[in-house]
C-alpha cells in the first residue's frame, strides 16, 4: 500500500511539473509584441511594440506590467506615446500549447507633433482597458510564440475608441 501511495504521489508531482512547468508558482516570463489596432468607425491605424515581464504567483496565474510604446505617423503627424499597463492572465492546456485569457488595463501618454516643422501640436493621456483570449506555442522548453485577439477601449479626454486588437508576442519562460 506504501509503494501505491508513493507511485501515485510521484506521478502525480510528475504530471503538474509536466503540465505548469513553463507556467509554474515562482517563475517568470519576458519578451516583447507587436500589436496592431483596428479602431471601429475610424480610418486609423496603430501599431505598438509591447515588451513585458510577468511573475508566476500560483500555477498558471501571472501577473506583471507592460511598457506599450507607440510611433504613429499619418500625413503630416507622428504620433509617439509611452505608457504602463499592469495585466493578469490564466494559462490552461498542456505543456506544448497553453490557452491563456488576459485582463490588462493602463495609462499611455501621447504626444502628436507636426513633421515639417516639428512643432507639438497636442498632448493627451488615454486610460484603457482590454480582454483577450491567446495561444502560447512553445517552439521549446522555454520559448513562445503567442498570437491573441483582444477587445480594447480606450478613454480619452474628448473621446472613446474600441475595436479589435490583433498582437504576437515572443516571451522567454523562467522556470
């Protein structure tokens, strides 16, 4: 009965180390996105770099901070912002591919200046707040390709945007 009870505990602490290795309580993670915004009823079009870094505090749950920065140039007006945005997320699956949901919300800055005569023409901070659903697929132990769908709205002074949100992410697991 002894040698039962230690065959099913050793599998079983095999299984879980299997299972939420990469994702494991006391692990980290980092790395970098690119993400692309489709805003609704609009013309405009965002693209973002996104690096990351997130602390495993139980298995499968994470949480850290993202440091978005923006350069956006339509017509004669570049775009550039920077920000802070803490998120959560929740890893399900196996060892290989890991669904993972994200909550995440935060403060940008932007700066809008004129390109010719580099004059600044505006200023304003967005808060936002976005959800999403995605995929991280180990190409090995310890890195992840991670496309996801998000919804995003963001609240400006003078307005409110939302749409879709299209991103993949290269992250490095800690163990």
């Amino acid at each position: 009965m002894k040698k039962l009870v230690w065959t099913i505990g050793l599998f079983t602490l095999f299984t879980i180390n299997t299972i939420c290795g990469q994702t494991g309580r006391g692990a980290a993670m980092a790395g970098g996105g690119l993400r692309l915004f489709f805003p609704r009823n609009s013309d405009n079009f965002t693209m973002e770099f996104n690096p990351r870094i997130g602390f495993f505090v139980a298995n499968n749950v994470a949480i850290g901070g993202i440091l978005p920065v923006t350069i956006n140039r339509t017509g004669n007006t570049r775009i550039s912002s920077i920000g802070l945005k803490p998120f959560g997320r929740f890893y399900l699956g196996g060892s290989q591919l890991k669904l993972f949901l994200e909550g995440r919300f935060g403060l940008e800055h932007f700066t809008a200046r004129d390109v010719p005569t580099d004059r600044r023409i505006n200023q304003y901070d967005d808060l936002s707040v976005g959800f999403g659903a995605g995929l991280a697929a180990f190409l090995n132990k310890h890195v992840a390709l991670e496309p996801q769908v998000s919804y995003d709205v963001y609240n400006r002074n003078t307005a409110q945007y939302a749409g879709v949100t299209v991103s993949v992410a290269l992250q490095v697991y800690f163990p």
